[in-house]
C-alpha cells in the first residue's frame, strides 16, 4: 500500500552523541490511514531516504518518522575550558563543566531545530549537581536531566547555546 501522507517537519540534534541534524516528520491524524505494523519505505521529496519499521501501537497522537541526516545544518559541541574546574576544599570536592553548542542553518529556508543535551543526574544524596547556565534550555520534569532548546533558525543564521554546570561531592580518599 502507498499513502502520501502531509506532515510537520522538525530538525533535532543531540550534539553530546552525533555533530548531525536529523530531520523527523511528525504526521497527525495518521490514524484514519489504519497502518499495520511493519517495515516501509520512506520517500522524502520523491526520493527514497531509507527504510523504517512504523509501528501504530507505540505512537500517540502524532506518528514520527525519521527522514535521516540532513548535512546542511552545522552543529557542533565544544568544552569551555575557560568555566571547567576542579576544587578540592577540606574532603568536599567540585567540578565544573561547560559546554557551547554552535548551530548553524546551511539551508535556505528557515528550519524548526530541537536541540537535546543532559545535565549529569545523581542517584547519591552525597553527590550534588547544580545548574548554572542553561541558555533558556527547558529542563524536564522527571528528573532524567534532559535539556530541550526549541529555536527557529533563518538561513544563515548562526545561535550558541551554553550549558554549564557544577558537581559536589565528598572525597573519600
């Protein structure tokens, strides 16, 4: 079966695992199209893009299909070594991390990105972790650490991002 389906586009990169941009189609009302799970091919533009396993029992609302990397978008993710430190005072012991993210549109046309990082999550009420720049990012609720940036990039258009960060710990030795 073939459907040609409308679908919002959106670009996410997570700069910590890949220096890519990834574009994702988001399909509403996919639903009324009863799709059986299964193995598809994905067109994009009337070319093919690749193969994908769409499967209807683990989307919600909205069916997100990934389209594969798109190389016109630069990202990059560089340690500040300016901000990163180590201290040691009596046994109490903090390090301080900062990263910059620099994202550029090659396109042109303006894009919708997703930019996705992780402030460090501690599992020991001995080890703190304490934000200290998070560039408007929004921080998730669950505490799984994950930090959202949504932006609208215009071609050409350059943005930097900074996450930075302290970790507070005791010193056993």
């Amino acid at each position: 079966k073939t459907e040609t389906l409308k679908a919002n586009y959106v670009y996410i990169t997570i700069p910590k695992l890949d220096n890519d941009a990834f574009l994702k189609a988001r399909i509403s009302d996919w639903a009324q199209y009863s799709l059986l799970p299964g193995e598809s091919n994905i067109y994009f533009k009337g070319t093919f893009v690749g193969k994908g396993y769409i499967d209807p029992a683990q989307a919600n609302d909205t069916l997100d299909l990934s389209l594969g990397r798109d190389r016109g978008i630069s990202v990059k993710r560089d340690m500040l070594r300016d901000f990163c430190k180590n201290n040691l005072l009596g046994n109490k012991k903090t390090t301080s991390k900062a990263y910059e993210i620099t994202v550029q549109n090659n396109k042109k046309q303006s894009i919708e990105l997703i930019i996705e990082d992780q402030l460090p999550v501690s599992q020991n009420g001995e080890i703190t972790v304490e934000q200290e720049e998070l560039s408007g990012a929004t921080l998730d609720a669950s505490g799984s650490g994950k930090l959202t940036w949504k932006v609208v990039l215009q071609p050409g258009e350059t943005i930097k991002k900074q996450l930075r960060f302290t970790v507070s710990y005791r010193d056993w030795e």
